[in-house]
C-alpha cells in the first residue's frame, strides 16, 4: 500500500484495546520526555502550571529553554510582548505584540525567510528571543508539529496515533490498576469508588469510541483501515509525518501549533485536514503556504513582513488580502496628505517669519511643524505595511534538441523494490519531445515509484529502460530542498552545479547564479549565506535556482511545490507552461490542482492497481473528485470524464433517499425562508456599520485611542457578520437536503 522501509509481520502485531504509552512528549520541569515519532521532546508538547506572577520556562541540563514559557497572559492562551528574534546576526522581528485568544484559529502567512517558523519556534522555547516574551497561560497545553523530518517508532501506526490522548490513557491505566487490586483482593469501599469514578472519566473522555476516532482521522489523512495494525517503521518518512500529524491532532492541546503540515499531504488529506481544522475548538496557529488550506481552517490572519507581526482579526485569507490593500492605500494617503500640510506651513513661515506682524502667527505653524514631527505624522509608512509581496520569475534554459522523437522509455517494466512483489507490471511508457506527462492515481498506488524507475534511480525489476543519447534529465522533487549540504554557502552550491558534474556549463559567472538567485527573491547578502542559516522556504528557493541553472529536455518533478510559497509555485508552473514547446518533455507528480492546471498538461496518466493508463488530454474536474480520501477509486482509471459529463443525466434517475428529520429540523425547515430573509437584513445592516466604522477610522487619523475603540466596534460587527453568515449556509444545507421531498 506504502512505501516500505521497513519489515515485519503486520498480522501479528496488537491492535487495539490500547494501553498508555508509558511516557507521553510533553514540556515537563519534573522529568524529561523522550523523543518519539515525528517530534523532538519539543515538538508534541503539554504544559500544566499553577498560576504564576512571573514567567517560567522548563530548562534542559545545559539551562537552555527547552519548552514555551507559562505566566500570567491576561486571559489569552498565548501572549507575545516587545518579541525581538535573531536568525544568527540577522534580525528577522522586533518588539512584536500579539495576543491569542481561546478558539482564536489563526493563518501565519509571509514571504520565505521573513520568520514565520522561526516565530513557532521562539514561542516553544526552542528559539531563543533576543528580548520581550512570549507565554502561554497557566493550564494550557501546547502541541507543536515541526516541518522537519521523523524519527522511528516501536508501536503500530494506530497505537502511536492515540498515544498522546492523555485523558483517555490516564483513565485506562487508573482502571487498569484498580482492577488489579480488586482481582488482589481489596475490594473496600474507597477502591471500588475511585473504579467508578475512573470509569466515568474515562467514557467522558470518550474512551469507548477512541479506536472509531483513531481510524478516523488517520482515514482523513489517507490510511487505511489495515495501516493500523502495521508498525509506524514499515512507513516511509512521508507516511510517518502522516502519523505524527494524526498524533498531535488525536492529542487535542489547548494551543495547536503548525507548520506546514499539508506538505506531505496529497489533495483529498489536504481537504480533510482543513475541515477538521475548522471545527477545532482550542486555540491554533497554522504556518502554511497552502492558501486553500488557510482558507478553509483560519478565522484570523497574521502576517510577518518587515520585521514585525501584522494582525487581521476576523479575516478569511481572501478578505486579509483586501484589507491589507485598503491598509497601504490608507497610510499612503495620510501620509501625503499629512506632508502637504506641513509643506503649506513650511511655506507661510519661509514668507511671513521674518515680519514684524506675522511673526506670532508664523510662529504658531512652527510649533504645529514640531508638534507633527513628534507625533510621526510626517515620518512614512511603515515598510511592514505599505511594501508590495515580491513577485519571484523563474526563467529556464531552453531544452537542447535530442536524436529522433522519444527522450526516454520503459518496455514491459515491472518496478518495485527487491524486498517486496512489484508495485507495477509490464509498464510500457514513452516520453516524447513536446510531452507534458501528469501522473494521477490513488495514495500508494506507484506514482513516485514509476517516477524513479523513469530517472533511473530505482532500477528496474523486470523489463528495459531506454535513454535517448541526447537525453539531458533535469530533476526536482519535494526534498531536494533537504538534501542540500547545510554547511555550504548558497551561491557555492547553486554555481558548483552548474558547472560541474554531467552536462555541466564552466562559463556560467557567479553574477548569472546570482542573478537566478536574486529573481527568485534570494537577493542582497543571501546567497552568502550557509544554506543551514537559510528557512525552509529559502532552502527551496536554492534548490529552484539549481534546478534552472543545468539546460534539460526532459524535466521530472515529484510534487515540486511542497516547500514552495505562493510566489514560487506561481513562477516555476508560469516557466513549465511556457518551455518546451517541441523539444523538451515534462513528467509530474502533483496534488496541487492550481499549478497543475497553471502548466497546461497534454497528457494524463493513471496509475492504479499495478497498471498504468495513459490517455492524450489535458486534466479535468473529474480527475479532482474520482478518489475518495482513502484512496480507494471505484470507477475505472479513464472513466474520470466520462463520470463527469454524464453526471447530468445520472442525477435525473437516481433516487434520493428520504431525509429523516427530528422534529426540531422540521421546525427550523418551517421557519428557514422568514430567517433567511431576516438574516440578510441583519447582514446587510452589519455592512453598513462596518463601511462606517472604515470611514470613521480614516477620519481620526494618527489618534491611537479613538482608532482603539473603532477598531473593536467594528470587530464586533465583524463576527456578527460571520456568524449570521454560518447560520445561513446551516439553513442553506438543511434546504437542499430536504428539497424536492
């Protein structure tokens, strides 16, 4: 089903009831924890303390901070004060204020490198701050799920998913203990109540449903049922991120903390993992350059931009965008606005200061002149605010022409792994100049293993690969990025590739590197950088750079926008779309539907139960919704279009099952048009006051107080707005269930 890295016996192995993990990662003052799947002792986390004055954080054995800091926030779950962070001699934030409250979900977003990651960490204690704090309240437990790579486990998927569900392991192992007492022989009244009182957590915990659960959403993110029961070291380090994840949202902490977690994810994973973060009802702060995902799972946005956290409250991402253009356009306006005046003041001093009659007047402007200076009316914007996102170009070489028309082919393959049966059979494919390739199929069915065999990086089982003399491979996966050597600088390993090794070009200058690099937004004294002092995002602009710096004819990318912010999977699907043209070939492995139809595909492969189907077309709707979350496609691999053009006339003779409703949904069926109707007034009426508010706002300029209370005014409207807007899409639903009946 997955890759295998592993052995081992799955049918063997216990499944559940399961029992408590004997330690849990958690941040502890009383005791270490050890690592365990997918986290460091930081990366899955809890903290319990009683209500303290002053801030205090766990320390390792070296006095270093090894979890977040727990202190008085206020009532929020999360509180960061004058926030100052270095990425080694490089400031990245200052003096930041923010304030998470409980059920507050919020969507960090920023351009690579600006200190998003490095933000999740100064608040899990593992980055140290240059000055300022950041806690969290007292009782609150913080999950973390790091972008990094995963460690190995002793447990099965499905025990290592629940392991953290300490309420419920807690529970258990109480039972489990009175039970032996009582099997011991004491059966007095104290022992036999706190076996009842033990039973009762533990089915208020939701004990008895915890497999349900567990199968549940390791389901949404893409196992099956039987994946269980396998041990989490039969995973390969993408599926055992999946396990992680599971662990860390099984945990249920009161401060989610994520970064990047779609990365390993594919498109139906990535689409449940955003519905269920919706409906989290703790605190959440989600990193991610997944722009459906933020939409989906956020209700508030903060961006890191120059040197500073800038907050949104209650905006989707599409409406963050909007706000932040109104932002600038209002700042900028203020501010010539602002230096106009003191431009027509400057001016009647310059003409009447010296008069003996206007020299009172003249000396009025002079000190409203100062007064403006002091208050910041005439300093400009701040950067954070006015500065337009970097647009990234990615520009490739033109493919050098090959012999005839085929790049490169498989005859009658069979592609595998020695240890196990081949994953696919007697694959035939050829890879044509002019070719744009889309592989699709189910999770585990053999996509990135038939995209190896193609490199030549796996060989083959059975059958021959064919090169074309003049075959010029140029390669980028989802962890290429990781691979780069951390001690070297940038420019060095982006210039040493073009030069050298296969097809390598000696007369490409630093100042050409530089220049890829630079339009890629690795600009200024980056590329002088050791790659280890790079984020994750600049890491992937490095490898980006590489991979344009070495002409090809035949590109091969495994779900290359992983790790890539918007602005890059922007550019790098605008240079696929556009290069090749007659000569060059381009194969794919994606789940990300806006650069996969950005590149414009002639033709789609299938890959599903160990064959593979190749039609000539470009994708459609159909190829997004044929497979189920799981993974299991009931439909045959070409019947993709034709399910959705005949969707039309399938729905006209199936029959909808009757809708059973309770007698408070028939009340609300009932009464849905009157409420509609009414909501779209109190919408409409909440609009109004919030355009208000917005003209209000620009009206009092630079006076921090009044800005305050309009500001929380217009919150308020705000979420009356959103939930008013829930209740309807409620009502919309429940309509269309019952409609027609």
């Amino acid at each position: 089903r997955h890759p295998v890295v592993g052995g081992g016996d799955a049918a063997a192995r216990p499944s559940f009831p399961l029992r408590p993990s004997s330690s849990s990662s958690s941040f502890s003052r009383s005791r270490p924890s050890p690592p365990a799947l997918g986290m460091s002792s930081s990366s899955s986390s809890s903290v319990d303390a009683p209500s303290q004055s002053a801030s205090t954080a766990p320390r390792n054995d070296d006095g270093e901070p090894s979890g977040p800091s727990v202190g008085d926030t206020r009532g929020a779950t999360l509180l960061l004060e004058g926030a100052s962070i270095s990425r080694g001699p490089n400031p990245l934030l200052d003096d930041v204020e923010w304030r998470v409250e409980p059920g507050q979900r919020w969507g960090v977003v920023g351009p690579n490198g600006a200190g998003k990651s490095t933000l999740l960490g100064a608040i899990t204690g593992a980055v140290r701050m240059d000055g300022g704090r950041a806690l969290v309240g007292p009782r609150v437990r913080v999950g973390y799920l790091k972008q990094t790579a995963v460690s190995g486990s002793a447990r099965t998927a499905g025990e290592e998913a629940a392991s953290e569900m300490e309420e419920i392991n807690r529970a258990r192992s109480e039972m489990g203990r009175l039970e032996g007492a009582i099997a011991g022989g004491d059966t007095s009244e104290r022992t036999m109540n706190a076996l009842a009182s033990a039973n009762e957590e533990f089915t208020n915990a939701g004990g008895w449903t915890q497999e349900q659960e567990v199968d549940g959403v390791l389901g949404g993110l893409g196992f099956e049922p039987r994946d269980s029961s396998r041990l989490c070291s039969d995973f390969s380090g993408g599926w055992q991120m999946r396990i992680a994840l599971a662990r860390l949202l099984l945990s249920k902490p009161t401060l989610l903390l994520l970064d990047e977690p779609s990365n390993h994810l594919d498109s139906s994973a990535r689409d449940w993992l955003g519905q269920y973060l919706a409906k989290y009802e703790g605190s959440m702060v989600l990193v991610s350059h997944d722009i459906p995902l933020i939409e989906k799972a956020v209700n508030n946005i903060a961006e890191v931009a120059g040197g500073t956290v800038l907050k949104y409250v209650s905006c989707s991402y599409n409406k963050y965008l909007e706000e932040k253009e109104f932002r600038a356009k209002s700042a900028q306006a203020e501010y010539e606005r602002n230096a106009a005046e003191a431009a027509r003041l400057q001016a009647y001093v310059n003409k009447w200061g010296a008069s003996a009659t206007k020299a009172s007047s003249a000396q009025s402007r002079v000190k409203t002149l100062e007064r403006m200076r002091r208050e910041g009316k005439l300093d400009p914007p701040p950067v954070a605010i006015i500065e337009t996102n970097f647009k990234p170009q990615l520009i490739l070489p033109p493919p050098p022409r090959g012999i005839g028309e085929t790049l490169l082919a498989v005859r009658n393959a069979d592609i595998g792994y020695e240890d196990g049966a081949p994953l696919l059979r007697n694959i035939s494919l050829r890879i044509d100049r002019g070719m744009k390739l889309v592989l699709r199929g189910p999770n585990g069915a053999g996509k990135s293993t038939l995209m190896a065999a193609l490199r030549g990086t796996l060989d083959l089982l059975g059958g021959t690969r064919i090169e074309n003399e003049g075959l010029r491979l140029g390669i980028f996966t989802q962890d290429l990025a990781q691979e780069l050597d951390i001690s070297a600088r940038a420019i060095d390993l982006a210039a040493s590739h073009a030069r050298e090794g296969e097809h390598g070009d000696f007369s490409v200058s630093d100042k050409e590197v530089r220049s890829v690099m630079g339009r890629l937004g690795l600009g200024g004294e980056k590329p002088l950088r050791r790659v280890g002092s790079l984020s994750g995002g600049e890491k992937a602009r490095v490898a980006l750079s590489m991979f344009a710096l070495k002409a090809s004819n035949a590109l091969m990318l495994d779900e290359p926008s992983n790790h890539l912010d918007v602005g890059c999977i922007e550019a790098l699907s605008d240079a696929l779309g556009r290069w090749g043209e007659k000569d060059g070939a381009i194969v794919v492995v994606s789940h990300d539907r806006s650069f996969c139809d950005a590149v414009g595909f002639t033709h789609v492969g299938t890959v599903r139960d160990g064959t593979l189907t190749l039609e000539e077309r470009d994708l459609n709707d159909g190829d997004w919704v044929q497979y189920e979350i799981n993974g299991a496609a009931t439909a045959p691999p070409s019947a993709a279009a034709a399910a959705a053009e005949t969707e039309t006339e399938a729905s006209s003779t199936t029959t909808t099952p009757e809708v059973v409703l309770t007698p408070e949904q028939r009340k609300m069926v009932f009464n849905a048009p009157k409420r509609i109707q009414k909501l779209e007034k109190l919408i409409e009426d909440a609009e109004v006051k919030i355009a208000k508010y917005d003209d209000d706002m620009m009206e009092v300029g630079n006076d921090v107080g009044k800005l305050t209370d309009i500001s929380q005014l217009k919150e308020k409207e705000e979420e009356k707005v959103m939930t008013y807007m829930e209740e309807w899409e409620e009502l919309e639903v429940l309509l269309a269930e019952v409609g027609g009946q």
